[in-house]
C-alpha cells in the first residue's frame, strides 16, 4: 500500500518536530516522491547522517509502502 504525501510529511515532523517539510508526488501514484526537509536538528550533520534521520523518521516504509524517495535536507538557521 503506497503512503500519501501527508503522512510522510506526519512521520517526519513526529520525529524532527521543527522541521519545515515540503512533500511532491513525482509521478502522481503516490509512490515516488521529493522531499525537501529543512531543520535545525541537521546542525554539525554531515549530508548523509541528515538524509538518514529523515529515514530514521519514516520507520522503516522506505522500499516498502514508500517505493522512492528524492531527499533534499538543509540546516534550519532561524530555530
């Protein structure tokens, strides 16, 4: 069963609860998706330990419900 944009978007604000997130349905099948998740919590993180965390965040639907995921993170200045 694919996710929707929501509750990937739910998943990653429980787990990183300033984050800015903005979610696209790449293909519409609500299977592909971008994510752009801005935090303070990616501080000092390098660009693979962010993407993990936002990973961590989905509780291990990534390859199951959620097929592919384009991730792009950056670090929350204003928080």
């Amino acid at each position: 069963m694919a996710m929707n944009a929501g509750e990937i978007e739910r998943f990653i604000k429980e787990a990183l609860p300033d984050a800015e997130v903005i979610i696209n349905d790449l293909r519409g099948d609500g299977d592909h998706y971008a994510a752009y998740v801005k935090s303070a919590a990616f501080a000092g993180k390098s660009r693979v330990q962010q993407h993990q965390m936002v990973y961590n965040a989905l509780q291990g639907r990534m390859g199951n419900e959620l097929h592919a995921l384009a991730l792009q993170t950056a670090v929350r200045e204003d928080a």
